[in-house]
C-alpha cells in the first residue's frame, strides 16, 4: 500500500482497477458445537490484487490476512467452543485490496454433537451365520472333485470362524475365515471329495463351522461306487447283518434275554434269509447244524453234516478257525468221549500254534472238559482282550466266570474294567460280585471316574450301605464336588454314614439355595468344628441367617457370633458372593465400620449384581470416560459383582476368544443394596472413601445434580485432579467446575491463592472467559491478560476488559502488541472504549474502512491525536478505490494538522483523476489545496494543475475579478502548453487567458484509456479516404489528437484501442467545425474561418474587409520577420 501511495504522489494512474469476483455472496455452515472447524472462500481478480481479509467475528480467525495474486484462497476457522445448539456466530468477511472492498456475510450455526459417533467403541450388530444347503450328498466316481458351499452372515462384528472336517475324505481348502473372506455377506467354502480315501458304499461327513456363538454342521454324503466291488456290495452288507444279529441272538440267550426256542427260531430266520440272497456258504451250515441240534432235530442235523464233511476237510487251511468250528459241531454229532478228546487236542495245536484266535478259544472252552478251572478260563480271556479283541462274546464268558467266582475279581486293571462296564450296561453284575468290586475299590488308592461311575450304577441297582460307604469315600479321597455329586453325599448324610469330611463335600456339592432346610446333625456338627471352605462357610451361614427366624430359631444362637466374625473378616477382605450379600444385608451395621472395613462399606452404595445370559463371556469391563484404565471384573459362573459410580459408564465383555463385545450380550443388572435401608451404615463408612478416585467423582456428580454448591464441592473438585489415572478429559471438565464456582459462588477475596489450583492449559473459551473476570475482579490484571493472550477474550465482558486494557496500557505496555490489538478491537466493538484505548488503536490498529473510520471518529471526539490513524485510513481508502463524504472529512481534518505533504499530494492525485477520468465531483478542498500548494511552491502532479484549470474552466469569467487566481492560470495554462500538455477545455479561457501559440485553432480529440494501452484514431475530413493516427498519452489516462479544422470542415473518426492483444473499436463519431471566432482574432486561422463564415453567409463586404486585413498581415509578417532556418 505505501507503494502505491508513492505512485500516486508522483500522479500514476488510477484508471485501471481490477475486478474482484468471490466464489460465494454469503457463506452458511454447520458445525459441531465445541469444536474447531475450517473453511475456505475463494476470490478471482482480472489482474494481481494486493490486500487484506477481516473478520468481524472474534470466534472466526483468518489463517493468512495477507494475499497477493489473481486466485486467491482464504482459509479461516471457527470457534464454537462454550456454544450450544442452535447458537449461531454472525459477521462479515472484508476483503480490502486494489480492487475495492468485498462484503462477504457470513452464518455459522452450531449443531449438536452426534454420540454415536464419537464412542470409543463403534456399535456392531453380532455376526448370525446361517449355510444356504446344510444337506450335500454327492454320487462319486473315481476321480477326485471340487465342491462348494455358500455361507451366509448378517452382522458387522469382527469374528474369526474356524472350519474343519470329522472324515478324511473330505480336504477343505482354508481352515479359517475371516472378515475378508467376504464377498458382501457371503463366503464361499470349498473342499474337495477324494476318492482315493473312501470305502463303496456310502461314507458320511459333516463340515464343522464354528463362530464364538454358533457350531454349524455341513452334511455331506457320498455314494462311492467302485468298479470291482459294486456287484456284491449289497451282499457283503447283508452277510455283515446277519452275522450281526446271530451275535446279538447268542448274547441275549447266553445272558437269559430270551428263552432258547426263540434264540433257534430266530437264528434260523435269519441263516434262511441269508441263504436265500448269498446261496451256499459252509460257515451257515455249520450253524444250521448247531441249531438243528440245539432243537433236537439231529437227523437233519446228521444228514447236513454228512454233507458238508468233505468240502470243509478238503479245505482245512483256508480257514481254520471255520474247520474248528465244525469240529466242535462234529462233537455235538458223535457224542463220545474219546472223540471229543481227539478233537480238543487237535483245537488246542491250532491254537498254540498261531491260531490263538478268541473264536478258536471259545471253542475250546466248550470242548475242555476242566470246565470248573474259572481261574485258567479267565486268564485266557484276559490275554485274549488285551490283544485287542472287543467280542462281546468273550466279554459274556468273563462275565459268567466272575459271576460265579466274585473272588477270581481281586484288583481293577484295564481288563476288569471292560468286563464289568460291559456287564453294568447289560446289568448282568450280581449281588456278590457288586459286594466284591466294592471291596476292591475300596482298597485301592488310585482310582479314576470311571470306576466310580461302575460303584454308582451297582449302588443303584442294590442300595447296599458298603458300596454307597466305599463310593462316597473314594469321592471324598478325590475331591469331587458339585451339584452332580450331591445326590450321592445326600444320601450318604441321610443313611449316617461315619465318614470324614462328608459333611464338608455335601455342604459343598449342595445347589445354593439359602432357603434349603439343612438336617439337623449336620447343622450341629458345623456349629462345634468348621472347616469349610469361605464360599462353603458364607452358604453355610446365609442358610442359616435366612431361617433364623422360623426353622432355625433355636440353633441360631450357637451359630450367632461365628457369623458375625465371619462377616467382619469378610468385609476386612472386601470379598462379596451371593451368599455374602445375604449376610451382609442381615447383620450389616456401623458398628462394623472401622478402619478394616470401612472402605470397601464406602463401596457398597455402588454395588450391583450383574448376571450375563451366555457362556462365552469371562470378564466384564467397567470404563469411566473420567478414567484412563477401566476396572476388569472376573464372572463367577454367571455372575459378577461389579461396581458403577456414575450412569456415563460403559460396560463391555470380554469372551473366551479374547474378542472384547457389547451390545451382541444379553444381561441382566440390579443394584445390591438399598441406600436408603443402609443410610446410617454408609454415612459412617464415608469418610473412609474420600481417598477413593470413584468415589469422588460419584459425589462430584451427585452434588451438581443437586446444585450443591459448597466449600465442601469446592475441596473435592481440588482432591480429584490430583488423583492418578484421571483423564485429561475428565480434568479439564473438573477445572472448568472449579472456574464456574469461583465466578459464582467464591466470596473469599484471596484469590490469588486460590489461582495455584487452576489449571490454565487446554481451556475453553468460556472458562477462559470467566477465568479472565475473576482475575479482572481481583486485580490480578497481568495474569488475566496472559490468558487473554493465550484464549482470547470473546467471552469476557468488554466492561472487565477495558478495565484490564487500561491498567496494562498505562502501567505496563507502552509498544505494538497483538494481544492487545485483539483486545481493543473486541471491547471497542461493543462500544465500550476510553482514551488510552482509543490512543492506542489510533497508532496500531488497522481493519476495514468503516472500522477505521468509526475508531477515527471517536478518538476524534475524546480529542486523541489521530494523525497516524488519519494517514492510515487516507492511504487504505485510496487503495481500495473509496470516494466518498467521509474520505473527505477526515482529509480536512488531517490537512489542518501537521500532514504528510507524501499524504497530501497523492490525496490530491486521486481526486483530480476522479474528477478527470471519472467525471466525479470533487470537494472544493481538493482545489483549495492545490492551489494553496502552488501557491507554496510545492510541486505536484500534472493531473492536479489539469484538474484545477479544468475545474476553474467551469466559470472563466470570474478570472477577471480575481487578478492573482488569473496570473496563477496563465502560469499553468503556459507550463502545460510549454510541455505539449494541450486540452480541449483550454478553449473556455479564449478571451480570458492568453491562450499560446502552439493551441492555436487546434481542434482536440480525447480518449480515457489505461496509459499502457495503443490507442488509434481512424479518421476522415469532408469525406476524403480515411486515415489513421496514433494518438499521444499524458501518461495517467488522457489520450490525445489535434486537428487543424477551418470553418465548416466535416471530422468523422473512431477509436481503436489494442487492449491485451484484442483489438477493441468504438462507435463512428462526426465532428463538424462552425465556430466563429469571437471578437478578438488570435492570428491568421481566426482570420480564414471569418472569411470562410463571411462567404457561406454570403456577406461580401465583411468578406472583402477580412480579406483585405489578412493581405495586410501576410505582407508585414513577410516583411518584417525573417524564418531562420
């Protein structure tokens, strides 16, 4: 701007001034309330601008002021801080530059904060998954092949999903799936069907697909047929069947299911229907023998045998133990002693000799004739079954054998094991043999669940009081507890049994149920010797505390001071459980707060019960928005005790997959205790959470819901921001409670002391605002402009702040501060202002035109020197193109003081271009000035004396009453024809002026144009071709071209202006000449346009006598003077 006041002092040009277009008339916006938020606007200009951008809006700050360019982006933010909904922040964008001032209104509302989308934890619905086809069955050939199946899932929660296959013919391509392989809500999940890992037949498989919430189940079914097994499938299928139920028939008869005729008759069904689909087969012959036999029908029996007898001696080596079979069927036959002999050695070498199979040794037993050696048979048997036989046929001989010798059963190994569970699912155990396993338990001292499982199922059965001793023993030994234990230890109570700990184990396996009825022996033995366990102890206790007043009304005394030790050492522990809450709210009373108990009492007002509704949940997750860590309670069971100081907590879960989840989990919550109820006891136990963070804040928040505004409100706001592990959030919060209580409630006059506890970081810009009026009230001036300084003052009340202003300008700053520009340009925007503010606004403070004008003015009024502020605002509206009443004023003020003659003479400049470029009026003072500066000797710019002659051009006749103005105008009028400086209003001064040689009978042609530019005149006198001339620049804007034309003559012309390579013409304009020269003649071409008027009026003699006077003249002039060449 100073550059361009020292181009305008030297007379530049103003002619060109570039156009100023903004992107937007007015500017809307919605922002969130307590937050900062940014925008921009943008300006175009048809060549470079210079200048500034002003808000009028403290809450709106301009990033950059200054700008330069033709494509200018003004960015800007807002402050919506301490605003509420539908607050709205108003004012206007001032772009001041070259091209002029630019008025940009603007309208920022604020909107509410959306919660839902500042959380810390974003809102997911819980993944469903759900398989478009459950039911895959695939007809396979031999190849190996490709298949798929499609999952589906709603939900956005994160989940991993594991897959995998329960049979080997099935290979699934991933193991896992995860967000990302999800097109959509769709997965695809393929896996091959290898054949090469099939049997024919139908092989069946499922595709597990498990979820931390769901276990899905793919089926899939494949028909394999291969090419050298698909003709006798069926048939082996069958054959397996009927060898199948041929067992099962022999076992229920062997152990007394069915009666003999009905195991015959059936078995015969099915060998026939076996026959009937395979054809002959030797094996059911042979057990149509048996059969037959079996019936009486021996001829039959004996014919078969006959039959058959060759082809199976022919062929003893392919099956040995089919050749033993009808060995043995042969003895059924022959019924003789020596015979049977020679078969049973002839068994007994395949047996010893590689055949020691348990068809072959089952054949032996019915062959040997030392039937009553159990011992033998069974050790057989034993060495038989741990080879890796599982017939249930040698499984039914051990049976028979220890049934019938319960004392062959002395220990219970892996074999006896399989015997006896195979006889319990048979329920084929006798009395004794039951007495005797309970025996062996009983001595033995390392035992699994297994064989308590045996003793469980033989109690059942027999109810015998030395199986359930031996069973609850060896549990109790164990350590074995629960609800599905209790049945047991019941029973145990009930039939007296003297065993150690029993009571111990049924209090603990006891279902929890405080209104259960306990029996009386075991109520008296617990109140002589406890040594249950605490959680055992506080059922113990709670059951007795909920029927001391009715069933347990005359045990309850013995009982009664072990209960009240137990629950003060509960509370000393600060241990909680259902049972404890029981107890707690039975005999809770101050009497039990002390220092040992009293702060977790402090707790209870706080408590509640929360029970979770799913059984992959493992912690709940407590977080206060106060706090930087939240608090992890483990479930017990379902169940969790947790704690809640305010209702802003959230509660999240952490599952068995380590995945944290919330809204996806079902609970229930209530609160523990009834505050009211309570009252007494947690008033007394108060004092002891004063140290507990929580707690403080709990308080803090129920005395403002209160409005309880005390000394006491006070002391905490100061205790909790020093407690560890506070947000800064949450401190921030609390220190703009205590600057509300001190600029409401605080009394004291000891501030300053006081001050120490706030903290003046981070804070908002109304806190910072009632912050800075208690420190104002307080006399605390220096920190109070600090936080100015630091937050601004736009919440302050500008009467404080003119009060501080004043103090800081008179006593501490006597420079250019920005703080303080802020601070006086805020209160004087609210018209509240004094001297010293307005002196200093006068030296610093710059803004838009109207702004400073208003500033100018009243200091004007207070009488403050405001000759810096003049210079300024002359200087800003010169620039920006400002030409009004007050631009006026104030130069009239300015000039009758000390003024810049730099100042003076670009005023004058810009008026007379005004007045000469832009036919804009001009205030008299512009002339005045100009002519009292000549009349000093100041030089000034050309287009100020061209000015001035123009403006006195208005009424040259009042030159002749005025001799020294006269002397004044024919002074210039000679300096700017003495410089080829030749206007056509020069004309008016005929008469009065003595116009010079060098103007005399031109005729002038003008053009306003930029000085930089070609202008051309085309041009045409009485019709002759047309010609073309350039025409001569002032050089601030005024085009010129002369033109000698006589009486009559015929001026047609046109403009050509090249204006940025672009050729720009005007309208065509005709100029006729007919002036007839006044009564004074000034030379020669006066005398021939009198002449040439004379002739077209047809006055001869005044023709004549003009003619004759320019012959005299020609003839002296030639005479007397003499051209020197």
């Amino acid at each position: 701007m100073r550059d361009y006041i020292n181009r305008l002092s030297r007379g530049s040009s103003i002619i060109k001034v570039p156009k100023l277009s903004c992107s937007e008339e007015q500017i809307t916006m919605d922002i969130m309330c307590n937050t900062v938020a940014t925008g921009s606007f943008i300006c175009d200009a048809t060549d470079k601008v210079y200048g500034m951008v002003y808000a009028d809006n403290e809450r709106v700050k301009i990033l950059s002021e200054q700008f330069g360019g033709t494509h200018i982006i003004t960015e800007y933010q807002v402050d919506a801080s301490g605003l509420e909904e539908n607050d709205e922040i108003e004012g206007t964008f001032t772009v001041v530059c070259n091209a002029g001032e630019k008025k940009i209104p603007f309208v920022f509302r604020c909107m509410k904060e959306n919660q839902d989308d500042i959380r810390n934890h974003v809102k997911t619905e819980a993944v469903v998954l759900h398989i478009d086809n459950e039911e895959n069955t695939i007809i396979h050939k031999d190849e190996a092949e490709q298949f798929e199946c499609v999952l589906i899932k709603s939900g956005t929660e994160e989940t991993e999903i594991d897959i995998y296959a329960d049979a080997d013919f099935i290979e699934l391509e991933k193991d896992s799936l995860s967000a990302d392989d999800f097109a959509g809500d769709r997965a695809v999940i393929k896996y091959i069907v290898n054949p090469q890992k099939m049997h024919a037949g139908n092989n069946y498989g499922y595709i597990h697909i498990v979820s931390y919430m769901q276990h899905l189940k793919i089926n899939v079914s494949v028909i394999c047929k291969k090419a050298d097994e698909s003709e006798d499938f069926e048939v082996r299928t069958e054959e397996k069947l009927a060898r199948y139920k041929l067992t099962k028939l022999y076992l229920d008869f062997r152990m007394k299911k069915i009666k003999k005729e009905k195991w015959i008759a059936e078995s015969m069904q099915t060998v026939d229907r076996i026959r009937g689909i395979k054809g002959t087969d030797v094996f059911y012959d042979i057990v149509q023998i048996q059969l037959l036999i079996a019936s009486g029908r021996e001829e039959t029996a004996t014919q078969i045998y006959n039959n058959i007898k060759k082809d199976i001696v022919g062929r003893i080596g392919e099956n040995v133990e089919l050749y033993c079979y009808f060995l043995y069927v042969s003895t059924l036959i022959v019924r003789e002693e020596e015979y049977t002999a020679q078969v049973l050695s002839q068994v007994k070498k395949f047996f010893e000799n590689g055949y020691d199979t348990y068809r072959i040794l089952w054949i032996l037993f019915y062959l040997s004739t030392d039937s009553d050696n159990k011992s033998i048979r069974l050790v057989r048997i034993k060495d038989v079954i741990n080879s890796g036989c599982i017939s249930p046929v040698m499984y039914i001989e051990a049976m028979n054998i220890i049934n019938a010798q319960p004392v062959l059963l002395r220990v219970l190994n892996q074999f006896e094991m399989q015997v006896i569970n195979y006889g319990c699912r048979n329920d084929i155990i006798s009395e004794k043999l039951a007495m005797q396993i309970a025996d062996v338990v009983a001595n033995e001292k390392n035992i699994n669940i297994n064989t308590l499982i045996i003793l469980k199922k033989i109690y059942d059965k027999y109810e015998k009081d030395e199986i359930l001793t031996v069973l609850v023993t060896q549990m109790v030994r164990m350590g074995m507890t629960g609800e599905n234990c209790f049945e047991i230890y019941e029973k145990g109570v009930l039939r007296g049994l003297k065993i150690t700990r029993l009571y111990e184990f049924y209090i603990a396996s006891m279902p929890k149920e405080t209104d259960r009825q306990l029996p009386k022996i075991v109520l008296m033995y617990f109140a002589y010797d406890n040594t249950l366990t605490d959680a055992d102890k506080a059922f113990l206790y709670a059951n007795v505390v909920t029927g001391r007043d009715s069933y347990y009304k005359n045990i309850y005394e013995g009982y009664e001071r072990n209960i009240e030790i137990y629950v003060y050492e509960q509370l000393k522990a600060g241990n909680i459980s259902d049972n404890l809450v029981v107890l707690y709210k039975a005999l809770l009373k101050t009497q039990l707060v002390c220092d040992d108990t009293g702060t977790f009492v402090s707790k209870m007002p706080y408590m509640y019960r929360m029970q979770c509704f799913s059984d992959v949940v493992r912690y709940v997750h407590v977080r206060y928005p106060q706090f930087t860590e939240e608090t992890v309670y483990e479930l017990s069971g379902e169940t969790a005790y947790i704690c809640m100081y305010g209702s802003d907590c959230e509660i999240t879960f952490e599952c068995i997959d380590g995945q944290i989840r919330k809204d996806t989990i079902d609970y229930d919550i209530e609160k523990v205790f009834d505050i009211q109820q309570y009252a007494e006891v947690f008033e007394a136990a108060g004092d002891y959470g004063k140290n507990n963070s929580r707690i403080i804040m709990s308080r803090i928040c129920e005395m403002r819901k209160n409005s309880q505004n005390t000394q006491e409100t006070l002391k905490l706001y100061k205790t909790i921001k020093k407690e560890q592990g506070i947000s800064e959030q949450y401190k921030q919060q609390v220190n703009a409670w205590m600057i509300d209580y001190y600029y409401h409630y605080y009394e004291e006059d000891d501030f300053w002391h006081e001050y120490n506890y706030v903290d003046t970081d981070n804070l908002t810009k109304k806190d910072a605002g009632k912050l800075i009026e208690i420190l104002i009230d307080s006399s605390m001036y220096s920190q109070a402009y600090e936080i100015a300084g630091i937050y601004g003052c736009c919440m302050a009340k500008a009467a404080k702040l003119l009060k501080m202003t004043d103090y800081i300008l008179t006593n501490v700053s006597d420079g250019h501060s920005q703080i303080i520009d802020e601070i006086t340009q805020y209160i004087f925007r609210h018209n509240i202002y004094n001297e010293p503010v307005l002196s200093y606004m006068c030296e610093y403070y710059n803004g838009t035109n109207d702004e400073m004008y208003a500033v100018w003015k009243s200091a004007v009024n207070y009488n403050v020197n405001v000759l810096h502020m003049s210079e300024r605002i002359l200087a800003q509206m010169m620039y920006t193109g400002v030409h009004t009443g007050r631009f006026t004023e104030v130069f009239a003020d300015y000039y009758s003081k000390i003024p810049d003659m730099l100042i003076v003479k670009a005023y004058l400049s810009y008026n007379s271009q005004f007045y000469l470029l832009r036919q804009k009026k001009a205030n008299d003072i512009v002339f005045r000035v100009i002519e009292e500066c000549m009349g000093d000797g100041y030089g000034l710019p050309e287009c100020c004396y061209v000015a001035w002659l123009k403006n006195l051009s208005r009424n040259p006749v009042a030159l002749r009453e005025d001799t020294s103005e006269k002397e004044l105008a024919q002074s210039v009028l000679n300096e700017l024809c003495e410089h080829d400086r030749i206007y056509g209003f020069f004309k008016k001064f005929k008469g009065i002026l003595d116009l010079p040689y060098n103007m005399q009978g031109l005729t002038i042609v003008e053009y306003i144009a930029d000085p930089d530019d070609k202008v051309s005149l085309t041009y045409s006198i009485n019709g002759a071709d047309r010609l073309v001339q350039v025409m001569k620049s002032n050089e601030w804007g005024i085009f010129t071209c002369r033109f000698n034309l006589f009486y009559g003559d015929s001026l047609e012309y046109t403009f050509i202006v090249n204006d940025s390579n672009e050729q720009a013409s005007t309208e065509p304009v005709v100029c006729e000449y007919k002036d007839i020269p006044s009564e004074n003649t000034d030379g020669r071409i006066d005398m021939l346009n009198d002449c040439l008027a004379s002739r077209q009026q047809h006055d001869l003699t005044t023709l004549r006598k003009l003619m004759y006077s320019y012959c005299v003249e020609e003839y002296v002039t030639r005479e007397m003077f003499t051209i020197v060449k």
